[in-house]
C-alpha cells in the first residue's frame, strides 16, 4: 500500500510508516477513553468512589470495549469490508452487537462471582440480571440484554466512526492516486507515440533529401523505418497477415545484408504467393531470422552467411534458416544451443497457438545451424 499511494502528509496522518507510531497511537486513544470515562462517570457516585469493587468494575466495564472493537473489527474484514455498500453499516452494527453479548455477558458473571451484584451500583444490578440469565433465549425477558448492547453501542460511535472516515479517506486517496497514475500512464503512451512519429517523419525526410545523393542509402532508410513502423505498430496485434511478416523479413534482411555485405551472404527465398486471409503471430517467424543474424552474422568478423527459406502452401507455411557458425568454439559455447532463451521462447508460443499442430526442428552442426519449422495457415485455427 505504501507503493500505491505514496509518502504525502495524509497518507503518513492516516497510515504512518513506523509500526511503533501506529501501536502508540492505539494505546493513546484507548488511554484517553478509558480515563474520560472514569473520570466522568465516577464523581456520580461520590459515596463509592473510594470503594475498591466499584472502581474495578468501571474499570473493566469500559476496557472491555478494547476487544469489542478489534474483534468486530476483524469480523467486518472476513466479511469483506463491505464499507462501500448500503448494507455496511447495518453490518457492522450486528457484528459489533454480537461481540458486545458475548464479551459482556462473562463479565457481568464475573462480576456477580467476584464482588456480588449487590455490592455495586444501581445500574450494574439493574442490567446485571438481564446478562446473568442464560445464553439462548426461552422468554421476551431474556432478550433485555441485546437492548443494553446496542445501548453500549454508543460509546463505540468515536473508534468506529474514527476507523469509517479513515477507511473513506484511504478510499479517496486510492482514487487519486489512480487518477494520477492513469493519467501518467496516458502521458507515456502519448510520448511513446509521438517518439516513434518523429522517428519515423526523420527517417522518410532524410530519405527524401539523400535520394538524389545516394540511392542506395535512401533506400537503406525506407527499409529502417518500414522495418521501425512494423516493429511499433502491427506487431502488437495477436495476428497479421502473412503476407506483412513476410515484408518485414524480407527489409530486415535486406537492411542486414547492406551493414555487413563486406563479410557476409545473406539470401531470402520464398516460394509461393501468401493469401490474404493467411495469418500468423507476429515476429514468429522473425524470431528464428533474428536469431540466425545475431549467432551467425553479429557473433563473429569472419566471413559468414544465412539463407532462409520459405514456401508458402494453402494450408501451411515451412520455414528452413540456415546460417554459420564462428570457428572460434569459445563464444559458440557461451550460448548452449544457440540462443536458447528465444528458441525456448519460441516453442512455447508455437505450443500455445498450434497444440500438437506444429513441426519444429533443430539440427545444430559444428560448422552450421539450421532450423525447420511448419505451422498451419488454415484460418479456423486462428478465428
């Protein structure tokens, strides 16, 4: 709750952070209202003010409360501190009746076993009999008690009206802090779209003044941000056309083949028209070409190379990436398996959008890695 809401002045008022300062502040209230008491109800009685009995059954009289609320208090959160509905407070009032009874009515026996009814006040005698009769209920009579502890109730007003407002207030706070949170969580997405626009305005602009330079570079550029407005934009969804992965593989690759043409063959194959109704998981795919560049090209300043090829069928697609591997054995074994995590990464998706449907293979050679995947592309599997 801290996270949530913060170290403002209310939130330290309502919810100090030291456990200790929190206990004080119990064992002060309660202080304070067991002494108002005393001190308010005794002189009423001047002629037993100095009568030991009496000044322990007022003292016990009112420490009871004590327990009274904290248990209420723990059974209206078993409940699910229903504070927020209409019925809430009606709620409460049972609860806090029920534990008044059953608190009460030991006492009023121990008071009657200890000192004698008699010996004390009026009032402990008159509503003494009433809590010294048995606990079910078998005359009108026996029900008098329950009328005295929604009598006492009123004295539970202060702690439990104490604890309603806090409870409102740490609602309230709640509130603004989600208001506050959700608008900063606006404000991002608002960066984070204007971030990627200005990006991508850059990049086409710089395109547009480099065409008449340089063609080659002006066409690195629209690949940089076709592949960027891919990567931002439609890989979000849970499916896309096939057709666009295959666009995005191809400017990637092409971008790849341009950085490291000078040390590297990169080759793109691809058999077969995509439909338009065929759909796969974004970077699905990607993520097997991806990993090909990083461990075959990126991982090494020998001359090296990868090939991808796809065919493209009506009901499934196939997938072969082949790339090289250094000679050095000693960054190869740094990555077991070559990229482990995202080939790991990968069968898990591939489990969870084609279950038993899917063929995925790996053959890991000392000189060469190659991948071979198949998935469906049968439209009833995704809708």
């Amino acid at each position: 709750m801290k996270n949530e809401l913060g170290h403002g002045g209310y939130y330290r008022l309502l919810l100090p952070d030291n456990i200790r300062m929190r206990i004080s502040g119990h064992l002060i209230f309660w202080t304070a209202f067991i002494c108002y008491h005393m001190v308010f109800f005794i002189p009423i009685l001047p002629e037993r003010v100095m009568n030991n009995d009496t000044r322990l059954a007022y003292f016990l009289y009112y420490i009871r409360f004590i327990p009274i609320y904290y248990c209420a208090l723990a059974l209206v959160r078993a409940t699910g501190q229903p504070s927020e509905q209409w019925y809430g407070p009606l709620i409460v009032v049972i609860i806090c009746t029920l534990v008044m009874h059953v608190i009460t009515k030991p006492l009023y026996h121990f008071y009657e076993n200890q000192f004698g009814l008699a010996s004390l006040p009026n009032n402990f005698q008159l509503i003494g009999k009433y809590y010294l009769r048995p606990w079910i209920p078998t005359q009108k009579a026996d029900f008098g008690a329950f009328v005295y502890d929604v009598m006492d109730m009123q004295l539970l007003a202060l702690p439990i009206g104490l604890k309603w407002l806090r409870m409102g207030a740490m609602n309230k706070l709640r509130q603004s802090q989600g208001e506050k949170q959700k608008l900063q969580n606006e404000l991002k997405e608002i960066r984070a779209l204007l971030t990627p626009h200005f990006i991508l305005n850059v990049i086409n602009a710089a395109s547009t003044e480099v065409a008449n330079i340089s063609a080659k570079t002006s066409e690195y550029l629209i690949q940089a941000a076709d592949v960027i407005r891919f990567a931002l934009y439609d890989a979000h969804h849970e499916f896309i056309e096939l057709r666009r992965e295959l666009d995005f593989i191809s400017h990637y690759l092409a971008l790849e083949a341009m950085r490291t043409k000078r040390r590297s063959t990169i080759s793109w194959e691809i058999n077969g028209e995509p439909q338009q109704t065929q759909r796969v998981p974004p970077l699905l795919i990607t993520t097997l070409v991806e990993n090909a560049i990083k461990h075959g090209v990126h991982s090494t300043p020998e001359p090296s190379y990868v090939k991808v090829c796809c065919r493209v069928e009506e009901a499934k697609l196939t997938i072969h990436v082949f790339n090289s591997k250094p000679s050095h054995e000693g960054r190869t074994n740094e990555k077991s398996g070559q990229g482990g995590l995202g080939l790991t990464s990968l069968r898990r998706r591939l489990e969870g959008y084609f279950p038993g449907q899917y063929i995925f293979r790996v053959v890991n050679r000392p000189q060469s890695f190659m991948v071979y995947l198949q998935i469906p592309l049968n439209p009833e599997l995704i809708y």
